[in-house]
C-alpha cells in the first residue's frame, strides 16, 4: 500500500559547546546580547518529519512516497533516499531557495540555541495530493503552512485516510483551522505538549476533539502512548530500549508504525505496540536516521518486547 507522506525534508546541523551557556550570557546585559560559542563537534544529520517517516516506514517494509520542496542544496539527500528505494516522484526542487535546516547548538546541560530556516518549505503548496495516484493512505506532517492546510483538503477531497500531525507547526494555527484539520483527517496524533495545546487553542477537552476523528494518539514519551478511538481509551506503555541516546526523530518513528500498522488493518493494541517499538528502536542511535534494523530484526524485537508475532 503506497503511503504518501506530506512533510519537510531539512538537514540537521548539530553542534555540542563543551561548557555551559550560563557561564557566558550575563543576564544584566540581555539587552546587548553579543555570544559566540566555540563548537568544537559537529554533525550533519538528515532530517525533517516527511524524511524520519519515510525512512522508518521503509525500514518496516511500507511503500512511502514522500511529498516535499528542497532547495538547490538538495540533491545530495534526494541521492540517499532514492537509493533507499523511497519514492520522490512528488518531491519539488526550488530553485534559488536552501533545503529546510536547523543548526542546534547543546551545552553541557543539554540546553539548546536552535535557529532554524524553512527555505524551500515555505513552498510546498506547489505540490498537490490530487496529483499523487495509487495513494491509500497518507499524512499531513510538519511543513509550510498553506502546504499543510492544502494538503489535508486535498486528502479528504480524494477520499484518502490520512493522519494529522501538527507537531511543532501546531503554533502557525488558531482554534478554527485546527478544527478544520480534525474535520478532515482521520486520525490525529500528537505528543502531549502539543495535546494541551490543542486543546486550548480549539476550547475543547481531549475527549472532545477525539469524537472529530477515528482515533486521536497521544505520545507520552517514557510513559508510552494513549489512544482515544469512539469510547475506547487504550493505554500501551513505552516498549524497553537498548539505549537511551537520541530523542530526535522517536516521534516521526512512532509514526510511522501507526501508519504501517493502518495501512496493514493492524487492530489499535498492536499498531500502539509497533509504533511505540519503534520509537524505542530508534531513540538508541543519534540522528533521525541512523538506526539500521532489518524487517526481520523489528519482528524479533516485537515479539521479545510484547510476546506476540509482527505479521
């Protein structure tokens, strides 16, 4: 089942300052703030929700397409995901823009400085779902703002289930349009920061918003996932990791899961499992994309974390 995921594609520059951002931003003099951090380890990650998705959805065995603008700077992962054999058919170059990127800086205390640049994202409007074909399923992740809105029109003007993943674009919205999101969509799945803030920017109890859609998932992170599906609350704890490492990309790996259990007819206990599974996979390795489990691997390691078989 071809799963079409709507999204950014972004480079992820890390970089760790081997003292404490404390000890060099005087806070009487905010005001005239002049920093510069000398950042001795750097890495260069490959990124972005539609990137993470594809990338673990294929590691699973699913058939992701991915939807996404990059700029100039661009070929150099397109390169990478097609020789992953991830489908790029619907992914658009802008010209005269940069692919999406955050540069991270971390301290000693974990405290970050991010600065982050949409570039050709702020383009994905260009692309449009109704020109996608043999699509069954699909997501609205993080992206440009009128891409998201179109998109998720686009999917239910089709006909085409989809999830809703606001994620750190929930902000760029207000009350009404995340209403119209829930409308649209299928499912809705977020983490719960993003539930609360769902919930005050709409007025309305998480309840509430889970009757707009099939099932609305919340991740909890060390407390696993709760899903809320008509009158059933289904609570799966987090499935034991080999590591704790990395947190960045566990919820698109997440994600992915649910989207593969989906589009597999998984019932919701066992797409919760595997979804959760594969947050915990892939929080043992840094970067979004670096953890290698083969298909056989991932079944070995549901069944050890949940005593079932992945079909």
């Amino acid at each position: 089942m071809r799963t079409l995921i709507c999204g950014s594609l972004a480079y992820d520059t890390i970089m760790v300052f081997h003292d404490r951002f404390k000890n060099h931003i005087l806070p009487d003099q905010i005001h005239i703030l002049n920093v510069a951090f000398l950042v001795p380890d750097m890495r260069r990650e490959y990124g972005g929700c539609a990137g993470n998705i594809a990338y673990n959805l294929k590691l699973l065995g699913g058939e992701p397409v991915i939807m996404a603008t990059v700029g100039d700077d661009g070929d150099l992962y397109l390169q990478r995901l097609k020789k992953l054999g991830i489908g790029l058919e619907h992914v658009r170059q802008i010209p005269g823009a940069y692919t999406a990127q955050a540069f991270i800086t971390t301290d000693l205390d974990d405290n970050q400085i991010t600065a982050f640049h949409p570039g050709a994202m702020q383009s994905s409007h260009y692309n449009r779902v109704l020109d996608a074909k043999d699509i069954a399923l699909g997501i609205v992740a993080p992206d440009g703002r009128e891409g998201m809105l179109q998109h998720a029109r686009d999917f239910h003007a089709r006909g085409i289930p989809f999830v809703f993943d606001p994620g750190q674009g929930l902000p760029m919205f207000n009350g009404e349009e995340l209403l119209e999101f829930l409308r649209l969509a299928d499912y809705c799945c977020v983490n719960d920061y993003e539930a609360k803030l769902l919930a005050e920017r709409t007025g309305k109890s998480i309840a509430e918003l889970a009757r707009q859609v099939r099932a609305l998932i919340v991740t909890r992170g060390a407390q696993g996932a709760q899903l809320h599906a008509g009158d059933i609350v289904l609570d799966v704890p987090a499935a034991p990791a080999d590591a704790l490492v990395d947190p960045t990309g566990c919820g698109d790996a997440f994600r992915a899961g649910l989207l593969y259990g989906i589009a597999r007819g998984f019932d919701w206990k066992k797409t919760m499992q595997l979804a959760c599974l594969m947050g915990a996979i892939k929080i043992a390795h840094r970067g979004g994309q670096n953890h290698r489990p083969s298909r056989a691997e991932i079944a070995a390691r549901y069944l050890a974390a949940w005593g079932e078989t992945l079909a």
